[in-house]
C-alpha cells in the first residue's frame, strides 16, 4: 500500500513538472494555432513576434522568424519589393542602323520588364503596290497593258523591270520595263506598258516579280505572294 501511495506520488510530480511547463499556455495572448509538437504532446508554442532575418529585395523574397521560448523557430518569407521602372526609350530606325521599341528594366536588379525588340533598318526602297490597267476580257497580240509600280525611294530610281509568266508555260516570260529618264523628277507611281506579243504562250498571265534598283545600287525585288492571274492572252 505505501508503494503505491508512493508510486502515485512520483506519478503526481512528474505531471505537476509536465503541468509547470505547460501553464504558459493558459496565458490569454497565446497566438500559437494550436498546432501541438508532436513529441511532447501537452506543450503548444507561444511564440514572441516576427523579426527578420533576411531583408527582401525586388529579386529575392525575405525571411522572418519567430521563436517560442522551447526554442521552436517559425520561418516565412516576406513578399519582395517592388521593381523600380526604368523606361527605355525608343530608338527610331535610321537607313542605316536598326531601331528599338520601348521598354522598361528594373534600376536596382536590372531586370528586363518589357523587353525592346529591334525594328529593321529603313529601307532604301519600299514597293508598295502593282497593278494593272487594260481592256475587259481576252487579250490578243497587240493589246496593251499598263503597269502601274507604287514605289518609295530614297534616292532617284534608275531601273524598274517588271517580270510575268505564262501559268501554263511557266518558262514563257515576258518583261516591261518603265522608261526612265535621267533628270525625271521622283515619282510616287512609274509606269511601263507592256504589248501582247505572238512570242508570249496563250493562256493566263500571272506576276513574278518586279525589280527597282536607285541611283546607288541599292535594290529591292517585290513578289505577289500568289500567282494571281492578270491577264489572258487568246489562243
Ligand atoms: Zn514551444
Ligand atoms: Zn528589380
């Protein structure tokens, strides 16, 4: 009987002492979620406020801990900061560098936050348009056709060539050429007329390309990007 009684004394101290650790738990302020060490059961972390331990940046998040007085530490990372804009200016193409769209980067981390894409080089020659003006219907040998090529230069132009095959005998091509004369001023719009000649295969007529070359041998090749048909020539 004494055993016992002494038995359950011990057994009584041992659960005061675990008792005695766990009384910080009763205080009101307690902002532990309840969430119990897994190993002593009985004992839920109070911990103290955050205090950081790593500052974030606008490229690394930062760190804060908070500590229990069993010596348990709580880790989470802080949100970083904001990037701080710089706007890249735009740079316009000239006719001999390339350009560049806007964009931005971060001044402290130097981060791309819109990227700038490169805008090509001006172009010497632009060839905008092509077209065609003849009479309705099938063309026969003597016909004219008149070839309008809408054209930006930077210089005068000294060549135009335009080149058309035959759908049905593609190596059957025919070629006109505007007629440039030297002190002609700039035009926006060069014609060329082209005459329906017996050389040229019956059947339909498409575009393959026109060629302008200015006073400085700069060059430019325009083609459709369908062989659309322009003319027929009668059988
Ligand atoms: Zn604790
Ligand atoms: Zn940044």
């Amino acid at each position: 009987m004494k055993k016992t009684l002494a038995l359950a004394l011990i057994l009584m101290c041992v659960f005061v002492i675990a008792s005695c650790d766990n009384s910080q738990n009763d205080t009101p302020n307690g902002s532990s979620s309840g969430d119990t060490n897994p190993v002593t059961d009985a004992h839920v972390h109070e911990y103290g406020e955050w205090s950081i331990i790593k500052n974030s940046t606008c490229s690394v998040k930062g760190e804060e801990e908070r500590i229990c007085s069993c010596g348990a530490k709580e880790t989470q990372y802080i949100d970083s900061l904001a990037h701080t804009e710089v706007i890249d200016s735009a740079v316009m193409p000239t006719y001999a560098s390339e350009g560049k769209t806007e964009g931005k980067h971060c001044s402290v981390c130097n981060e791309v936050l819109v990227r700038q894409d490169s805008i090509p080089k001006l172009k010497e020659i632009v060839i905008n348009d092509v077209t065609f003006e003849k009479k309705d219907g099938v063309l026969s040998i003597g016909d004219t056709i008149t070839i309008n090529v809408d054209v930006d230069t930077r210089y005068d132009v000294f060549i135009i060539k335009i080149q058309l095959k035959s759908a049905q005998k593609p190596e059957n091509e025919a070629s006109a050429w505007v007629n440039i004369e030297k002190g002609d001023p700039k035009k926006d719009i060069y014609t060329a007329t082209l005459t329906v000649s017996e050389r040229m295969f019956p059947g339909d007529w498409y575009l393959s390309w026109v060629y302008v070359e200015d006073q400085y041998s700069a060059f430019e090749y325009y083609r459709p990007e369908q062989n659309t048909v322009v003319f027929t020539v009668s059988e």
